[in-house]
C-alpha cells in the first residue's frame, strides 16, 4: 500500500466549555484524528469510532486487529490461515480497488507502510502466508486506535486513505509517580468444527504391504471400522503472552518502555511462533516549554515455523483427511515417518502410498513427512522509529517538524528432502529449495505550520499549511531450485544454476522506488460553536505518474456540520444533537515504477521471461492511458446523546464512487491496432453506498453496580458500474480476474468479489441434466456466477458489567448474507471421506430433485453415491457453494481486580478469558471469514484451510 502523508484537516480542538451541567457533559471529549492531533468530537464532519486500549487487551490476541471484530462499525476483518502472526485483511466500507481495499495504517499521526506477501487460493501452494506489520505491534503498547472510515475522512491522509485509515496511538509516560506493570496471560487453544469424516466405509481396493499393493486413494470400500486419526494428531496449541511496561515522568520529560514475549505452539505438531518486541518512546519539553521533542521506537522479531499453507500437497491435514479408511495410521506416526535408506544414509519416507520400488502409487505424503522432512519457516524484523518536533511560536501560531523511518523484512524458506514426493522435487533426487524475502522501507517527512488565530468571540479559524515527502522502496526475490550439490543441504550456496532447460528452477527479482511530493493546506471555520466548516486541499506530485500525460494530482473536501442541541431549545433528555455532511474527492497514483520500468528479473531456466503486460501508449487511444485511480464519497449522518449522557447514537449513510481501476493483463483484439498481447488500463467505476450504526446504552451506572451495552449495526452494497470502456469492443459478458485466485471476479452488474465457477448442465426449464446412471453432467460452456462471500449485514453485541471489583464481559458478532465455496469438502466427498459421502451410501444413494434424462425423461432415482461423489465433486463447484451468515460469541471474560494497595504494589486483575469460543449459527463446514491471504481474490473460498479454534484461558495484570 501506497504511504502516502494526507492533507490535514489537522485543527486545535476548540476550547472546551466547561460542564456545568449534565446537558454538556462528554460533548467536548476530543478523538485522535489527522497527524496525531486531538479534535473535539462535535466539530468533526466525517464519521470516525476510536477503541481504547484496555478494549484490544482484555482478550488477548496476538494481532490487534482481531480484538477489533464486532467492536467497531462496518470494518471487516478476515484473518487468514497464518494463525498467530499471521496476516489480517480489513475492508471499511466495503472493496473499492481491484489493487488494494485495505486502508492506511497510522502511528502517532505519521503513516506506516503495511506490505504483506500472502498466497493465493492455489491447489499446488508452497508457501505460506508470512504475517503483516500489525501483526508484529504490542496491543499493551497502545493508547487507542480510532477508525477514519471513508475518504471525506481519509483526505486528511491523501490518496494512501483513499480506503480509510487507522490511527494507533501509543502509551506514553505520565508526569507524577513512576508506574511499573506487568501482564501476562496464558490461554489453551483447541480446534473445533472440524470437517465431518466418515470413518465406517473402507478402502476402496485395500492397503495389502505383504503382496507389495498399496491400494487406492479412494476409500468407496465395504463397511468396515477405521479410527478416527485426525483427532489425536491435533493437538492442544497454547498462546504465552508475557509484557512488562515501565512509565515514568514529570513536567519537563516522560518516558514509557516495554518489552513483550509471545511463544506459541500451535494445534498441529512441530508449529511454533516465537515474537519479542521492544518499545520506547520519550517527550521532553525545552525553551520554557515552547519546543517539544517527541521521539519513538519499536522493533520486532518474528520466528515461525509450519503455518498451515493452502493447497494439498504441503498440507498434513489435508493428507490426513484423505487417509485411506482401514489403513493403520499409528505405524506410519511420530517417528515412524521416515527410516533410514542403506543406499544414500539419507532418511527415507515410511508412507501406504509408496510401493516397494520406492515410487508412489498417488500423489500423497505422510503427514509427520512433510512436519519434518518438507518444513517451512518464516522469519521476521520490523522496525519503526520516528521523530516530531514542535515549537509554538505564538500562542495561536505554532510550527512542526517530523519523519519516521520503517523497514521490516520477512524471510521464508522451504526445504523439500530427498524421498519426498517426485512431483515435488521435479525430477532430480538431491532436495528441492523455496525462498522467498521480501524487504520494504519508507522515509517520510513533513512541515507543517498550525494557526488557531482570534478572529472574533462568534468566529474561530483553524488552519494548517504543509507539504510533505515520502519515499517507499521494496524489494523482493523468489528461488524455487531442485539442483543441489550435496543431498538436503539447503543453503543458496549449495545450488546449481546452469541455465539449461528443465523444472523446478526460477530465480525472481523485483525491486521498486516510489516517492510523493506533497503540498497541502486545509481550514476550519465554527461559528459560536454551533456550526463548523471545513475545507482541504492537497496536491500530490507522484513518481509513478512521472511519464503520464498526468503526473500529479489534486483532491479536495469540504464537509460541514451543525450543532441542533445548541441552535435549538430541545426537550430535556436530549443532550446533544449534531448532524453532519461532507464530500472529498481523492486521487491515487500507480503502483511504483509502473511507467518508468521497474527492475523485474524472471529466469526460468536460464531464460528471461518479459513482463506479462504493458500500460497502452497508442495515441488513438487516450482514454486508455495510465492514470490516476479516483474516489469520490458523500457521506451524512447523526449523532445523538440523550437521557444525562447514558444514551448515545451515531449513524453515518455513504456513497463513494471509485473509476480508474486498474485492470491488468487484458487480451484486446489485434485489429483495434494495439499489436498483439495484453494490455494494462485504468478504467471502470466500483459503487458502495450504505450506512454504519452505533448504539451505547449504560444501562446502570453505579459502583456497585454497572452494565454498558453496545451495538454496532451496518450495511454495505457493492455494485460493479463500469468495467471494460466501449472503445475496446469486448464482451459484455467478459469478467476481470482478481489477483489472489481464479474463483473471484468482476463482471458489470456484479458485486466485487463475485465468486465463479462451474456449474450443473441444465435444460430450458432450469432442470439438472443427468446421464445414463443419473450422474449430473457439467455445463461446459463457461464458468458462471455462484454467489458473493461479503456479508450484507454486520452487527456486533458487546456487553459489560461490573459488580464491585469483579467485571464480566461478552460480544456477539454477526456477519449476515453472502455465500462460500468449499473447497475442501468438496474433494472429501470426491474421495469418499466425508461424512455426506457414508450417509449417502448409507440412504442408498444421492437424491437429486428436478432433474432429467438428456433426452428430457424426468429422472426420480438415487444415484449411486461413488459415481455421483466421483464425478460431481471433482468437476462442479456450484453444490459447494454455502451460506457465509454466522453468529459467534467472539469474546468473554470475568475478571477481578484486588487493590493491594502495600508499599510495592498498587493492584492486580485476574482473568478467565475465552475467545471464538463457538458459533450460534453457522452453516458453512468451515469459518466462512477466514481466507488464504490478504489478496483482493481469494475471499470465500476455503481451499484446505486451517481449522476453527477456540482459546480459553487466564490472565494477569500487576501494577507496581
């Protein structure tokens, strides 16, 4: 994602009025918002919903963001198969970009670049997902976070919050006493849901070592008993998280350190995860407090191995579901997965599929195999540091200075042993190596000069003027090779690059610079406190623009809102009562070096391989020529506070419109005069409109006892307006392929996401055309459209009591509408393993309603269950597609807090926390929220994904 710096709507909060009575109370709360600085609640013309910290740790979860889901309004957070570390997808206000909806990411007021390198929705995937910049933050090291959710909003960060923004702020240390605490918390992770296994039918043609006959894949056998493996090789995952914090100051200086510990052991064997993180930052005042320095850092180190990549062949879960039924898997287990070959001393497989020739009869692997012997590990740093200095130059005019510096890298490697499956090692018999690293950085810096200068006692002016700089660099490269000198010695010093022709060798490089030069200014007008206005402004010169005909752009918004409760004499539980509007029109440049040529190296054999596409640089076509991505978004809404402050309502309704989407790689017709290939334009409008609802209600409010309750209710419509443009002639029927998979697509008329797939042959009437022995036949024509996995309506319960000392919480969420593809319960049926495959047999076969001969015979039987699972499950996705709604208790906890009050400690909270813990309703046979990677496809679609877990456990916070 672009980091981009974003004009400021960056105002001194207005002066607070103090709360003489309940009518007041809380209206002059102030949010973080633009740049770090704080603003008053009622002059903000943009909806925006801040979390506090004590909110993201009360459960703990390794990734901040996964404490967000049901909290806040219309954000969508898919996790994916990484488990803990791993990459977190966050949609706000629905998909907007077929390049990126996910949105920018802001420490104490100064962007952050959040590059992830997940995998796509791949049967043959080899490498996992590799874990995101958020994933690496200390939730104990945040203050709050506050959820900038649409452009009007994002204006104040440019076009890299074309998408909405996140804005962290971290702890910081407090003048007075010295504080030291320390958390911990220990929780026990065990999967649930598992996908529902047959264990009473068994090998179709069975395992039989003696006579060297390895038997079939299948297991379409007699009746018979076989043990349920799957259960004993999950094991129970535990989660340590351990911090201590130390706070301390006084007027001049602050200073607030922490380091943090989390280990984890997941649920299946040998997957480990090993985080240590350190923090500290520092503000001090100088010049009789006029100049104020304020400087951070945090660093991070990630060691993973074994996360659950997607796809079948590295999978031990996958090869476990598929086990052959009757086949004793305890002889196969723990150590017994290898011996050691007399031949080369090299460990040998110990698998039901390798025959006594030593080659495999089907293409699986014994599961502690790939554990041991085909292992993937992933290693991570990230540092972020940044710097501001202020100076108030007079007491309405102040001025500022600041940069950050972020770099994080991630190093992940596969090794591929000798005796592993020979699909794998592509031929050569030595070992097979993967190793991707990816390496990004940014360097931001910007001036700023803030005024709040007295115009009138009515009329107040807030402005800021600035420009910015900022500059990305990424870097990446890709090694797959099966040539190494010495057998299982896998180091890039051990391998063989001949630059002759033959499999399993590539060599990627990819290397791009980016960099924005920014100008921005903004204003804010109130009148007696009862209205406000605001306006921006900004102007972006960005290289990736630097050979288009275009090489900046501007954006501008301008937003306002009234104060009703103070224009008006409103009945008395009314306390505050303000509407609001605002309009922005953001652009958004190119990916780097998407002009100018980025350095892209692909070998393949010793052959360079040129890039896929090409921007169109055809005169005659001027309208298909790069340019800037633009969003425009109107949104309005309400805010309410009634009954002394206990009641409060916010509703926000939003349309945005985003045109220019980039789409890659399309194949044009010859004859319009492009020469042949494909092509990249920027073309297409992506339409979301819908609202976003918060209702906070303190139901009782006393010491002895209180109860807040809050609902978080939204809804969001995605249409596809535009697509292709008629200049191109194509199809009106043509769809666009997301990157991430093949399943999710764009088609005019269509929702982003759309999932497409094959399909049962029907006659004129709608009918299900059968063969001969009443199997269901595929429409070979095209692929077609099977359902949208985005849910249409998202609410969240959240619940807290306090009974004296003792607090006891819960949250329901919700995500309602949508459908899913599985994926994996598809081949299950296919090699008659699941469940739905034993129970057909056991009903004497599949009932197939409205459904017909080819020659137009109604068909009313039961078709055989292995000729129906083998073909249908194997060729057609449309029976796999399910219902996405699923209602969930996320999160509970009871704790207790003791006041100890002695000369070393202040007081300690105990803990039982539990989260995911299960699914009020939930139809699909998998987590319908979880996805493969982070990457705009790939959504809705379970291909061998990690199974559901629910952690529970205790923690403890000590204040010292």
């Amino acid at each position: 994602m672009p980091v981009l710096l974003a004009i400021s709507l960056s105002v001194y909060a207005q002066e607070t009025k103090k709360a003489d009575t309940a009518k007041t109370t809380k209206i002059e709360e102030v949010v973080v918002t633009s740049l770090g600085i704080k603003r008053q609640v009622r002059s903000l013309t943009f909806s925006s919903q801040q979390i506090g910290g004590d909110e993201l740790t009360e459960v703990k979860t390794p990734n901040l963001l996964n404490s967000i889901n049901g909290k806040v309004s219309n954000v969508q957070i898919n996790k994916t198969n990484g488990g803990v570390g791993g990459s977190v997808r966050v949609v706000m206000r629905g998909d907007k970009s077929t390049r990126n909806s996910q949105p920018l990411y802001v420490i104490d007021g100064i962007p952050i670049i959040n590059n992830t390198k997940g995998p796509n929705v791949d049967f043959y995937a080899s490498m996992p997902d590799t874990g995101d910049v958020l994933s690496t933050i200390n939730p104990e090291d945040i203050e709050s976070i506050n959820f900038l959710k649409g452009a009007s909003a994002a204006a104040l960060y440019g076009s890299a919050g074309g998408n909405g923004a996140v804005l962290i702020v971290t702890k910081k240390g407090k003048a007075g006493k010295s504080k030291l605490s320390y958390t911990t918390s220990l929780t026990l992770d065990k999967a649930y849901s598992l996908p529902k296994l047959q264990y009473s039918y068994l090998q179709s043609i069975p395992y039989d070592p003696a006579a060297g006959q390895t038997g079939s894949q299948q297991s379409w056998g007699t009746k018979g008993a076989s043990k349920d493996y799957l259960k004993d090789f999950l094991q129970t995952g535990t989660t340590w998280v351990n911090n201590v914090s130390f706070q301390s100051g006084n007027e001049k200086s602050n200073n607030f350190i922490s380091i943090g510990n989390t280990t984890n052991k997941g649920i299946i064997p040998t997957s480990v995860f090993d985080q240590y993180n350190i923090n500290f930052r520092n503000s001090s005042k100088f010049l009789d407090d006029k100049l104020t320095l304020d400087a951070n850092f945090m660093g991070s180190l990630q060691n993973s191995k074994n996360r659950l990549t997607p796809g079948s062949y590295y999978s031990p879960l996958v090869n476990l579901y598929w086990l052959p039924r009757g086949i004793d898997f305890d002889q196969f287990s723990g150590s017994n997965y290898s011996y050691l070959n007399s031949n080369r001393l090299l460990p040998a497989q110990n698998w039901w599929a390798i025959k006594p020739d030593g080659s495999f009869s089907v293409e699986s692997q014994n599961p502690y195999w790939i554990l041991n012997q085909n292992p993937v590990t992933t290693k991570n740093k990230n540092l972020y540091s940044a710097a501001t200095l202020s100076y108030q130059i007079n007491p309405w005019l102040s001025a500022r200075v600041r940069g950050n510096y972020s770099y994080t890298t991630s190093d992940s490697q596969r090794n591929v042993a000798v005796y592993s499956l020979p699909v794998l090692l592509g031929g050569n018999d030595n070992g097979k190596l993967y190793k991707d690293v990816v390496e990004s950085s940014s360097t931001y810096g910007d001036a700023l000069l803030i005024g709040s200068p007295k115009i009138t006692d009515d009329i107040s002016l807030d402005f800021t003027v600035g420009g910015s700089i900022n500059t990305q660099r990424y870097t990446s490269s890709s090694i797959e090779n099966n040539l190494l000198v010495v057998p299982n010695l896998f180091t890039q010093n051990n391998l063989q690059w001949p630059g002759q022709n033959g499999n399993g060798i590539s060599y990627l490089q990819y290397s791009t610079k980016k960099q924005v030069q920014s100008f921005f200014a903004s204003a804010n007008i109130g009148y007696k406190k009862l209205l406000y206005l605001d306006f921006t402004f900004r102007n972006d010169w960005d290289s990736s623009l630097s050979s288009a005909s275009q090489n900046s752009f501007d954006y501008e918004s301008v937003g306002v809102n009234a104060i009703l409760s103070e224009i008006f004499n409103l009945p008395k539980p009314i306390n505050f009562w303000k509407i609001r509007g605002s309009y922005a029109k953001v652009g958004m440049g190119l990916p780097p070096a998407f002009l100018t040529g980025s350095q892209i190296y692909q070998v393949n054999a010793g052959t360079v391989i040129n890039p896929a596409s090409s921007p169109v640089t055809n005169p005659a076509f001027p309208e298909l020529f790069p340019k800037p991505e633009l969003n425009e978004t109107f949104e309005a809404g309400t805010e309410l506070r009634l009954f002394d402050n206990r009641l409060s309502f916010d509703i926000t309704y939003y349309n945005s419109i985003v045109s220019n989407q980039l789409l890659q790689a399309i194949e044009i017709s010859s004859n319009l005069g492009f020469g042949t290939g494909r092509f990249d334009i920027n073309a297409g409008k992506i339409q979301n409109k819908g609202f976003e609802s918060s209702l906070s209600y303190k139901v009782f409010g006393g010491e002895k006892f209180g109860w807040t309750t809050t609902v978080n209710a939204s809804a969001n419509k995605n249409i596809i307006k535009e697509l292709f443009p008629s200049s191109l002639k194509l199809s009106s029927d043509k769809t666009f392929v997301l990157t991430g998979g093949g399943y999710n697509r764009l088609k005019v008329g269509g929702s982003f996401g759309d999932i497409y797939g094959s399909v049962f042959k029907r006659d004129g009437e709608g009918r299900i055309i059968v063969d001969a022995d009443g199997v269901p036949l595929r429409d070979e024509n095209q692929v077609q459209y099977l359902g949208n996995p985005n849910p249409k309506f998202i609410i969240g319960f959240n619940n807290s009591f306090n009974i004296g000392k003792l607090g006891i919480s819960f949250l329901i969420d919700g995500k309602f509408g949508g459908k899913v593809l599985g994926y994996t319960q598809a081949k299950n049926d296919q090699y008659g393993v699941s469940k739905a495959s034993a129970d057909a047999r056991d009903n004497g076969g599949v009932s197939i309603p409205n459904a017909v001969y080819e020659n137009g015979t109604p068909y009313n039987g039961l078709t055989d269950a292995e000729k129906y699972y083998s073909k249908v499950s194997g060729s057609i996705d449309e029976p796999y597609m399910y219902k996405a709604t699923a209602v969930r208790l996320r999160q509970a906890s009871i704790s207790y807090t003791f006041d100890i009050k002695s000369k070393y400690m202040e007081n300690a909270t105990v803990s039982l926390i539990g989260s995911n813990l299960f699914f009020l309703y939930k139809n699909a046979p998998f987590d319908p929220e979880q996805v493969s990677g982070v990457n705009p496809g790939g959504v809705g679609i379970d291909m061998f994904g990690m199974p559901i877990t629910r952690s529970i456990g205790l923690s403890l916070k000590a204040n010292f």
